[in-house]
C-alpha cells in the first residue's frame, strides 16, 4: 500500500511529465514554480531532464 508522499508523488510525477510533453501547457519553459495540491513545486529543465524540488528533496525525471 501507498504512503500518502507516494501517492503525491505519482500524481505529481505524472501531470508534470504530462506539462511538459510536446503538448502540454509548460512545454516551452526552462523554469519556474508551480503548485501541485497547494505544494509549491519548483522545476527546471536541464538537457533530456526535468528537476523537480519538493520540500527541499531533489527528483530527476528523464523527458522523451
């Protein structure tokens, strides 16, 4: 069963992934904040990478 931090995350992981897919609304930004959940969630693109930082802990998502 799922913690209530890996159920957000999931989400998160998800719609963020989902933004920044060719169609998605955040696309053509490099950076930025945002919330998710009323979380702020800062995130940065760096190459083939998306950084996401959520309560000072670092998140590495690979973009296809």
């Amino acid at each position: 069963m799922q913690t209530q931090t890996e159920d957000f995350l999931d989400a998160l992981v998800d719609q963020m992934v989902q933004d920044f897919s060719p169609e998605g609304s955040l696309v053509q930004r490099k950076s930025g904040e945002t919330y998710f959940r009323g979380v702020p969630v800062y995130y940065k693109r760096q190459r083939d990478l998306l950084v996401l930082i959520v309560h000072e802990e670092r998140f590495e998502l690979p973009l296809f």
